[in-house]
C-alpha cells in the first residue's frame, strides 16, 4: 500500500506542486471547451440542456473538470529516450519488477549461484527471494537443476571452487556471470553481482562490481541474447548492501554502460531500469532527477558521435 502511495504522489500530487500554473490553465481550458459545447447546443439544437445540467450540479462539474486536468496532467511513471538516432529505447520504470511482462528480466543473484532460502540464506525479501517463491514455490530443485544446465554448458571452466562451504554450492563464478531460466515463455537472466559468505551475507558490493557486472550481462545479451526488450532492477541496492554507492549511482551507471555498449553492438532494442517505488522514496534522488539524466545522456550520445565523425577529418599539417 505505502508502494501504491508513493507512485501516486509521484504521478499526481507532486506535478501539481511544480506547475501549479498549467493545471490552473487547463482547468479553464476545460471549462472554456464545455462552454463551448453549452454554446454550440443552443445555436444549433435550440436546447439549454448541458447549460441546465452544470447549473443544478456545479460542484460536481468542478469536482470532475479537476480530476480530468489532474489526469491529463500526470506525471509518468515510466519514462523513455531513444538513443541519439539509433531505434534503441532506454526507459525508467516505477513498478515491481516481477509483474513486467513481455521483457526478459534480470534477477541479481550472488556469485555461487544459491538458491536456498531457509536461514535466510536468500531473503525472501529480496528479488530472488520473491522470484522463486512465485515461480516455483518451496520447492527449487528444478530451479537449481536448470542452473546447473546452463552453468555447465556455456561456463564449464570459468568458476573455482571454495573449500568452506558444506551446505551450500561450492562452485564460485566471475561476477558479470549469467545464467539464462525461462519460465512460462519468459527469459529470466541470473546476473551474479557480488559474492557470499558461508552464512549468507554479501560480499565486495562495491561499484566496481557492479559495473563489471552490468558490462557482462550486456556482453551475454549481445552475444546470447533474443533480441527482446530487457529490464533490470537496481543491482546492489536494498539488500545487496552496496558500499559505496546509491541508488543514483547505479542507476546512472546502468544508462551509461548501456548506451556505450549499444554503440558498438546491439544489445536490445529496448532496456529498462525498473526502480520499486518504496526504494526511490527512501533514496536521496528524486524521479526528476534520474529522468532528466536519462534524456540527457541520450541526447548527448547523438552529438558525440556526430563530434567524433567529424574529427575524423584530418588536415594538412603545417610545414
């Protein structure tokens, strides 16, 4: 509920606040555009029906002209930019990342690949947590056993083993590491995002990783990838315990590493960071200010690579 309110705030309240002025022109615009039609009715009908009807029930009109300009009015909860002049979209999300549908989706996970929940291990608060609890209830084995599959398939020999370790996996990966899970025709990517201690805590949640992470799973979808639209949470935070960073930094990272790695190669056609809207009101950011960075960077890609095009004429030298 406190989740509904906050997008609420964002969507509705606070625009108002920001602009009061628009939504004060709007309404009257409204109110113009119904007496327009009271107008057109009487010249052409002959008839004071509409005219009637807002002068028995004026505060309800008012109530409804207000709503409808709050709804015209709303602020977005998912904003997007394509990138300079390329086809590619990047967009920012408000929402729970397991209820996105028709987008693969990232779910960040610790570097041995662990599934287990039990001593809390794996949060059930966290999105793994509430990943395997939807999809496969309290039963992981099929879960760990598709894992394993594609572990061993496409990284057989790129992992060490830990020797303190009994009841958990011992298998130890690089971090940017993925394993692709599809469920129910959707694609769901593991990215490992930092390692884990015997007990289950984080290690070495630092931005270097998470931007070692983020450029391996752009380097698995360029090569792996089905060409579908993407969305990734922000890695590291809420319970990943990220040391040296915020959600700002990481967000920021997420644009930037993916805008530069679409330069090159394709990607996706679209990526989305999805933001859970609790987290963005504990953070020290607003929704403006990531969204404007968005715009930003995707405005600024096209005019480096119009600036690098044309530094790549070269002149005479001077003798």
């Amino acid at each position: 509920m406190k989740n509904w309110g906050y997008k609420l705030y964002i969507q509705y309240i606070l625009p108002i606040t920001k602009k009061p002025f628009v939504y004060i022109s709007t309404l009257f615009a409204i109110v113009g555009g119904y007496y327009t039609l009271c107008e057109i009715e009487q010249n052409v009908f002959k008839t004071d029906f509409l005219i009637g009807c807002f002068r028995k029930h004026i505060a309800c009109f008012i109530i409804v002209f207000i709503l409808i300009t709050i709804c015209i009015l709303k602020e977005k909860s998912e904003k997007s930019s394509y990138i300079g002049s390329k086809d590619t979209i990047v967009s920012l999300k408000l929402a729970n990342l397991l209820s996105i549908k028709k987008s693969a989706i990232v779910i960040p996970t610790n570097t041995t690949f662990d599934t287990i929940i039990n001593d809390e291990f794996i949060s059930v608060k966290s999105i793994q947590g509430q990943f395997q609890k939807k999809f496969y209830g309290n039963d992981y084995s099929e879960l760990n056993n598709s894992i394993k599959s594609y572990l061993d398939q496409f990284h057989a020999n790129s992992f060490s083993v830990l020797q303190d370790r009994t009841k958990t996996n011992t298998k130890r990966y690089d971090i940017g590491t993925v394993a692709k899970v599809t469920q129910r025709g959707q694609h769901f990517y593991f990215l490992a995002v930092a390692d884990v201690s015997p007990t289950g805590k984080p290690k070495n949640v630092t931005m270097q990783n998470m931007t070692k992470a983020l450029v391996g799973l752009w380097d698995f979808l360029s090569q792996e990838g089905h060409n579908e639209p993407i969305t990734i949470p922000v890695i590291g935070t809420g319970r990943g315990g990220l040391r040296d960073g915020k959600l700002e930094d990481v967000v920021h990272e997420s644009i930037f590493s993916f805008i530069t790695k679409s330069q090159d190669e394709f990607v996706s056609r679209k990526m989305t960071v999805c933001i859970y809207p609790q987290s963005l009101s504990d953070a020290n950011v607003t929704w403006e200010d990531l969204c404007d960075y968005l715009q930003w960077q995707c405005k600024f890609n096209n005019e480096n690579i119009r600036k690098a095009q044309n530094s790549s004429v070269h002149g005479k030298g001077i003798t």
